[in-house]
C-alpha cells in the first residue's frame, strides 16, 4: 500500500478481548526508515480490534514490527510505500524563528483560532456538519475543542466506560467517543484547520469524577489519546484549559504531564498549557520557559502585552482566550465585535497570534460551547485582517527593518503620524479595520514624513 508523506498509516490486528484489554494487553511498533527508527504506542478499539497508527514524515519505503504481551499481537511485520504529500498537506505546524509559526514543507502558517469547547459532545450531527460549514467559511484554521465533559453537561458518550456521573471507569475507554471525536479531527483537517485538543480542564467539579483522577489515571489516559490521536497531522496539545482552577493538581503536576507528553508523543506535536485566573485584575501565566511547551498559550484581556511576552520567551505567542464576542452578563462574554477586532489586529501587529470565540443569548447554542453558525461582526474583520497579513512578508515584525511596517492605532485617533524612513522610496496605505477598505497616499515617501489619520481603528502599512 502507498501513504502520502505525513498522511495516517494504519494497522488493525486482531487480538485478545477478555479481561481488560486496555490494561492488560501491551502494543507497541517500530516504524523504520533506512537507520532511523519511529517507536509508536497501539491502542486497544474494543471488540477485540487492536490499531496502531503511523504518520511518516519520508518519502520512500518503511518497515515496522510490533511488540506485544499478547501473541496473536507480536512479531507482526511488514512495510508500506510512502508517496509524495497530495493537494493541501503541507504536513503539521511547528515553531519556527522564536515567534512563529510554519508547516513542515516550509509554508508559512499564521494561526487564527475560534473556541468550539464541546462541539463534538451534542450528539447533534446536523449541529455539527453546521459547525463544520461555518468554520469552512471563516477565517479560522484553528479550533480550540475539549476531550472530557463538564458537570452540566449530558453527553451521549464519554471518553470513559460508563454513563453515570461518579461512577465511570478510569480503566477503560468509549471507543465509539473516540471514533467519533477522531472522526471530527479528520473533519477539520479536510478543511486545513488545526485542532487544539485541550485534554483536561477545570469545570467537572467533581461530577463525573473526571478532573481529579489520580496521577497514574492522569498518565492512563494522556498515553491512550497520544496513541489515538497523535497521527493526525493537525492535532495540538493543550494540555489544559484554565489549569490554575484545577485545585486537584499542583504546578509539579502540570510540569510531570506536559514531560510525559513530550516523551511519548512520536511527533513532538505542538504542545502548551492555559491559564485561568482573574485575568482583569492579575494573571498567573505558566512559565513558558520550560522546555516542555512548544509556544505559549495565553488568556488575557490585553493583547497590548504581546510583545513583551514575546521577549521573554522565544515562542510564538498565542492569545488563545482574550474576552469574547457576545452579549451575555459575563465581562469576558460581552465585548463588541468592534473590540474583538481590535484585540486581534493589536496582537498580531505586536507579533503574536489571537483567538476568537462567541456567546450571544439569542443563538440556539453559544458558538463558544458547541459551535453551530457564526453571527458576529468579528469573523469577516478578521478574515480581512487575514488578508492583509497574507500579502505581507511571513516574519512582518522582523521586516520592520527591510522597509516594512504595520503600525495600528486602535481605538486612538491622532491627527497624524510621523515616521521616520531610510532613503528608499516606500508606498503608505491608510487601511480601515473595521470598514475592512484599503487606501493608498498618492506618491512616494522616503525620510522623515507625516502621515495623515484622524479617525479610529486605523493601520498604516508602509513598504519600500
């Protein structure tokens, strides 16, 4: 069989199904290619099917052989032929140059990400296919999404055993949950959109018994998602969203996950943690320096700090949660769309990446906890936004010293701007961010200039 480079290779074995499988039956395989050998974990997917997935990141012939406690599992060889990638697989996201972001081909990638939190839980399809079609049509490449419920929800599966709050079985696992989560990732990577799988979170409270497991539960799940879940080229890791709400786990908790993470993950897929806290008043950002994140994931009301976190780690920064765009009684769930739009040009102009979310009352589900349709002014700002970063050069911030700038003035209106340029002929554009328009000054500028402006939610882009 032939596999496109960073496509999914994928093995089904049949094997033991009595007792515990997931506990008591080892899998494991070795993917080689030429000297260089790719260890994976299997994975148990009930009714005595055993499936070990494989990305291959070469072009060319690899072999593998797996290990197994069980017979009928071990010593099973073979190889597959790995073919050039198909239209749009630009293989996974990485971090690149301290601060952003590209695909393993080389392609540029600038992250634009909404939060659907439980959009796969409603047992809805429509809803879903809806959510699908939406997102199709937005400017977003990247979805913020949860694994495990939260204690108001009744969903139809969990990634558990079982259905009954308290009494779930940490030892095993839904099959049909994942094949349906899996499922919806293979969705969104058909439609060149990331998934941010936030793997824990704060808001079960004890009801389903899932947000104080032990720490081997902890490790026990981590370990089968990574084998589900890994080969899939647009998957992130978060490996929590609000970590700091979660009183059953400390910091040294954290720091021990994110570790495991890294260690038995193949494809050292992108990898972060995000925070909580009162973020208006103070902010307990993970310490982004340890080596275990690959960029850092924010919540934080002011995109204005972007460059400083941005200094402090050499990791692209990602605002994952700065408020959102609604009309609910809740402060981070009432800004206009106005001042989403804001938010997002600040920090990306500031070198960053900035995330989007919904919650208006008059909607059949708040876009931010299940998805549906998108009703904001905010996306087509953003996709225009989007735009105007595409037609500019991938490392804009470090361009500022190559004869290009984009400068933004919010929510400011000054009279002018003086800028001071070499001795190159440059063109300056007038861009309105909210009117989503674009207008060039006529002639051409070069030294020290004054650059008209007036109103608010302007950008100036100037360029030799």
């Amino acid at each position: 069989m032939t596999v496109e480079r960073w496509g999914i290779f994928e093995l089904t074995l049949s094997g033991p199904a009595d007792g515990n499988p997931y506990v008591e039956v080892e899998l494991t395989a070795e993917f080689q290619y030429r000297n260089r050998i790719v260890a994976v974990d299997g994975f148990y997917d009930g009714d005595g099917a055993y499936k070990i997935r494989f990305s291959p990141d070469r072009e060319g012939t690899w072999w593998y052989r797996t290990s197994s406690n069980a017979p009928a599992l071990d010593g099973r060889a073979g190889e597959f032929l790995v073919g050039p990638p198909g239209q749009g697989n630009h293989g996974p996201v990485r971090a690149v140059g301290g601060w952003r972001f590209e695909y393993a081909d080389g392609t540029r990638h600038e992250s634009y990400g909404t939060t659907c939190y439980h959009w796969t839980h409603t047992g809805d399809e429509d809803h879903e296919r809806r959510t699908l079609e939406s997102l199709a049509a937005s400017p977003f490449n990247k979805v913020r999404m949860c694994l495990l419920p939260t204690a108001a929800m009744t969903p139809p599966r969990i990634a558990f055993a079982g259905d009954t709050p308290g009494q779930l079985d940490p030892t095993r696992f839904d099959p049909e949950f994942f094949r349906h989560f899996e499922g919806r990732i293979a969705d969104l990577l058909e439609l060149g959109i990331e998934a941010d799988v936030i793997i824990f979170h704060p808001y079960d409270k004890g009801h389903w018994g899932v947000d104080n497991l032990t720490p081997e539960q902890d490790r026990f799940l981590v370990r089968y998602v990574v084998a589900r879940l890994a080969a899939f080229r647009n998957v992130w890791w978060s490996m929590s969203n609000e970590f700091d709400f979660n009183k059953a786990k400390t910091m040294i908790d954290w720091d021990r996950l994110l570790q495991y993470l890294q260690r038995i993950d193949p494809y050292r897929r992108l990898a972060s943690i995000h925070n909580g806290t009162a973020m208006f008043e103070h902010a307990s950002i993970y310490d982004f320096g340890k080596p275990w994140t690959t960029h850092q994931s924010i919540q934080h009301w002011d995109a204005g700090l972007t460059a400083e976190w941005r200094m402090r780690h050499p990791k692209p920064v990602v605002l994952d949660e700065l408020g959102y765009e609604g009309d609910i009684d809740r402060r981070w769930g009432n800004l206009t769309g106005r001042e989403i739009t804001r938010r997002f040009w600040e920090g990306m102009t500031r070198g960053g990446f900035v995330g989007h979310g919904e919650c208006y009352v008059d909607t059949e589900h708040r876009w931010i906890s299940s998805g549906g349709t998108l009703i904001g002014e905010s996306p087509e700002r953003i996709a225009f936004l989007r735009s105007i970063i595409d037609q500019g050069p991938a490392d804009w911030i470090a361009a500022r010293d190559r004869g290009y700038r984009l400068d933004y003035f919010g929510d400011r209106r000054p009279a002018y701007y003086d800028v001071e340029l070499d001795d190159h002929d440059h063109r300056v554009e007038i861009i309105d961010t909210w009117a989503m328009t674009v207008e060039p000054l006529p002639g051409v500028f070069r030294g020290r200039c004054r650059i008209p402006l007036g109103r608010t939610d302007l950008a100036v882009r100037i360029s030799r």
